[in-house]
C-alpha cells in the first residue's frame, strides 16, 4: 500500500472471462484501495481465442502499465509445468515487470 499511496497512481483491476465475484472479498479490493487514497477502476475483457496471458499483456499495453501485480500459481506448480498456465506465460513473455503474490 505504501508505494500506491506514496503519490497518486492509477491503478486497474483487469479480470478476464467474468467479473469480480460477487462474495465481499471480491469486490472489497476496490473499496480497500479506495479507503487508502487509490483511486481504481475495474476493467473486463471477455474471453476470447487469445490465452489469458496474452490478454493481460495487451491490456497492460493498451493503459501502459509500469507494472502487472498478479496471484500466481491458482493450479500446483506440477500442473502449471506440465500443462502451462497464465502464471508460467506472463512471466515468459512479458515486457513489464511483474509482481506476483502466491
């Protein structure tokens, strides 16, 4: 929270094929950042042919994104090697730097 709140930023919420949930800790993210002085928005991409990945890049490109914070790794790391994953792909094939939470 310190680095958003050290001075004003923009900050998007980009989930792709479906909303937030609507259980309170889903959509309580915006409200958080809001109480903290962070102004942010909610973006939704519907799924398309394109991978997920290949979605959150474009969008990161498209507001030009300094920085993609994302969870990582939601399937076992097993899984994720030898099947692939979102996690796997933007950490290959990104050009922002990436913070990911697992």
């Amino acid at each position: 929270m310190y680095i958003l709140e050290e001075k004003p930023r923009k900050v998007s919420i980009v989930t792709v094929g479906g909303g937030l949930p609507d259980m309170p800790e889903g959509n309580d993210i915006l409200t958080h950042l809001e109480r903290h002085g962070v102004h942010a928005k909610h973006i939704e991409r519907a799924r398309s042919g394109k991978s997920i990945a290949s979605t959150i890049q474009e969008t990161a490109a498209e507001l030009d994104a300094k920085l993609i914070i994302m969870g990582a790794y939601e399937h076992s790391k097993f899984s994720q090697d030898l099947f692939g994953g979102v996690t796997h792909e933007v950490i290959r094939s990104t050009k922002v730097p990436v913070f990911m939470s697992h």
